[in-house]
C-alpha cells in the first residue's frame, strides 16, 4: 500500500505541474490517469478469459495445473488464441483469436483485481489531493476526484463499452470512411469484450500512410468531420482519440482511405444547452467576433477569464485569436511564446478548470488529443478543420431553432437560411482549392523555367 501512495503521490505531482503548461504541451490531466488504477498492470490474464464466463476473472498461477485447464478452456471456445497481446494498458489488454466459424476476433480482456483495487485508489487519490489543496490554497483539484468517481466505473464495464461502440458506429453510419469494430455479444461480459479484428496503422504514423498511398490531409479532414459530428450535432463524443485507438488503412474492397474507431469505453454526453452554448462559442471564433466569444465564454463558466479559455480551447495565444484563428497557422514563434508563458497562469488554470461545467473537461482533452494528432500530421490549424466545424455549427443550430419554429413557414425560412450559409461555405472552400491550385500551378512554372535557365 505504501508503495502504491508513493506511485500516487508523483502522479499528483505531475497534475501540479502538466496544469501550468495545460494548453499548450499536449499533456493535458486525464482525471482517470491519476490513482493507482492508471498504474501499468500488464500481468499474464491470458489463462482466466473462459473462468469469467462462468464466474470472475482472478489471477492464475503461470504453468499451474489451473492454468492449463482453463487453457483448454479457452480452445473450447476459440480455433486459436494469440498469448502474446497485441496491446496491453492499465485496464486491459487485447489478443487476437480466431472463432470456431473462422472469423478473427480481437478479445479484450480486463485485468485481474481492477474491479475490487478500484474503489481504493480512488479514495487515495482523494486523500491526496485533499492534502495537495492544504500545501496549495489555490489550486483545485477536487474535480479529478469528482471525474474520475463517474468515468472509472463506465470505463470499467465491457458491455456499457459495446453499447458505446454500436451507439457512435449507428450515429455516424453515414460517413463511409468510418469503421466501428461490430461487437460480438454471445461471448462478452462486462470484462471480457469480444469484438471484430481490425488492422491499420496508426492514425499519427506518417510513414505507414506514405507507404499505403494514404493523404495526411484526408485522413486529418476525415477526423475533423467525426468529431465535429460528434461534438456538435449529437453531443456524445468519443473522449479517448489517443493514436493508438484510432488506426488508418485502405478499404479492401474499394481502395479508398478508411478511419478504425476503437476503444469506447469513456464517452461525454453533453446536455443541449452546453452542446449548443459550445456551437456558438466556436463559431464566434471562427468569425473572430469578440462580443460573442466573451457572451458564450461565461456562459461555460469562464468569467473573466473568458480570454484564457479562447486560448485553452484553441491553443493559439490571445493576439492570435483576436485577429482570427483560421488567418494563419501556428508559428513555431508563437508556440514557443506561448510555452514559455504558461507557467504564469497556474492558479488561473486551476481556478478555470475547477468552474468550467464538467462535460467541458472530457471535451478539452479531446481537443487536446486530436490537436496532437494534427501537429504530428502536419495539417493543425487547416482551414477545411474550420470549415467543418462550421457546417456542423449551422446544421447544429438550425436544427434546434427549426424545432422551436412555431410553423411551417418559420421552419421553411430557417431551411433556407441553412442551405445558404453552407453555400456560403462550399464556395469558400472552393476559391480556396483554386487559390491553391493556381499557387501551385505558379510554384510548378517557376521550378520549370530554373531547371531550363543556362547555369
């Protein structure tokens, strides 16, 4: 136990210091990563997957006679079953096995003991932080405790993780880019999930997708729409979009760039008022239209520290929001200004962050996560990513006005209204790509007239 306070106690000290570089250094506080319940458990649990079926998991001796019983056990339900896990975390790890029918199966697998040690780490975790606040007034940091009280539990349970999955897989069944792994229900329990095998780089892997014939840019734009979707239209958003649960490769059948969506086991539903406060904020930004930006800020409980929370939020500084988020990409001088200030925001930070409606922090961390993504990829701050963003805001908000309309012909008017702003944007997009292209074309000519010029 002492040896797990030790643990905890530098992971607390870690939260102190990533919450005074919070915007800016990609390393934002994940509430669920602070207890010993994030500690590495990658233990051998490959023996016990059939015992839960019939009882619970618990840890088997390597090599003892009870382990090659339910070895066999595993055959009776499996053609083959990988030992080595293809990926391994604090929670759970995933081996490859093939069905008796002949289909590949990824079967995750929780950990031996996370259920019972939970309870535990969490109350330590309090107890700390609760020492953490008498060492430093104005730090607050209850909310982890508060966030990782509601979230573990969910995270914790394998079939509200199919739900999820099936859920987003029907929400967003629209976009054919989209593969959400189909979910095997006759052979999962709450901590067994067996789930269709999917493989593919991942999603930040640049050389994986040189490799595979894969555009950086679509794959960056394909996020943008799943998440924007996500985000504003329906309001439950996948908070884990870490590379390693998000894979890229190209469709079997038609060749085309394909998104896999893994790991639903920690989703935000977001309540209407805040899915539709966090729409019109965002398009005040992207409009650069200052009033709104502060109007909308404080209504997600920013005060007046509504200028730190356009910064938090879009991880650009605040001369650059003021001038326009989508003007220009962030400059390496920029992101070395903004690094390098951090540190005199701590207890404003703090203080945000502790006020901010609880839906906003899951939502922070993904921004952070996909923002990540894109600086890795190379296409952070593109203006398709705003582009996106928009459409999905109109549609959001049009959707809600039209069904407080009181008639047909209100309804009709908002219709119209909708389809001529998206116009709007499809145009803009447009001259953008012929702007492009004529940069292009000139970049072309002039290489070609050197390459012929007498040296």
């Amino acid at each position: 136990m002492a040896r797990k306070a030790l643990k905890l106690a530098s992971w607390t000290s870690v939260a102190l210091a990533a919450s005074g570089v919070y915007l800016y250094s990609n390393n934002y506080l994940d509430p669920n990563d602070f207890g010993a319940v994030r500690v590495g458990r990658a233990v051998a649990t490959t023996a016990v997957i059939s015992y839960d079926y019939l009882t619970s998991l618990r840890s088997v001796p390597y090599g003892s006679e009870e382990y090659l019983q339910r070895r066999s056990q595993i055959h009776d339900l499996f053609l083959s079953f990988d030992d080595t896990p293809l990926g391994a975390a604090s929670l759970a790890q995933v081996h490859k096995a093939v069905l008796h029918d002949g289909r590949t199966v990824a079967v995750k697998v929780q950990h031996p003991k996370v259920q019972a040690q939970s309870s535990k780490d969490i109350l330590l975790m309090e107890v700390l932080v609760l020492a953490v606040k008498q060492l430093f007034p104005d730090f607050e940091f209850m909310w982890l405790v508060d966030e990782a009280k509601k979230n573990l539990p969910l995270e914790l349970d394998f079939l509200n993780e199919g739900r999820n999955a099936e859920k987003v897989a029907h929400m967003l069944k629209h976009f054919d880019f989209l593969k959400v792994p189909q979910i095997h229900w006759e052979l999962s329990t709450k901590r067994v999930l067996l789930m269709e095998f999917a493989e593919g780089g991942q999603v930040n892997d640049r050389a994986y997708m040189e490799k595979n014939g894969i555009d950086v840019n679509e794959i960056s734009c394909h996020l943008g729409k799943m998440y924007s979707e996500m985000i504003f239209v329906n309001g439950f958003v996948h908070c884990d979009p870490h590379p390693g649960n998000i894979l890229v490769r190209r469709h079997s059948d038609t060749g085309k760039a394909e998104i896999v969506l893994l790991d639903h086991g920690l989703y935000q539903v977001l309540t209407e008022e805040f899915r539709l406060d966090y729409c019109r904020l965002w398009q005040s930004l992207i409009w650069t239209d200052m009033e709104r930006v502060k109007q909308y800020s404080q209504r997600l409980g920013a005060a007046e520290l509504y200028p730190l929370f356009a910064c938090m939020l879009t991880a650009r500084s605040w001369d650059s929001v003021k001038r326009g988020i989508g003007q220009a990409p962030v400059s390496a001088t920029e992101d070395s200004e903004i690094r390098s200030n951090a540190a005199c925001y701590l207890s404003e930070i703090s203080q945000l962050l502790n006020h901010v409606p609880r839906q906003m922090l899951l939502i922070l961390k993904t921004n952070d996560l996909l923002r990540s993504i894109e600086t890795t990829l190379g296409t952070r701050s593109s203006a398709s990513s705003f582009l996106n963003m928009s459409r999905c805001c109109i549609r959001a908000l049009a959707e809600h006005r039209k069904r407080d309309a009181g008639s047909f012909f209100r309804r009709t008017q908002i219709s119209f209204s909708e389809a001529f702003s998206l116009w709007q944007i499809n145009l803009h997009e447009l001259l953008l790509r012929v702007k492009g292209l004529r940069l292009l074309c000139w970049v072309s000519t002039l290489l070609g007239w050197l390459t012929r010029a007498p040296h």
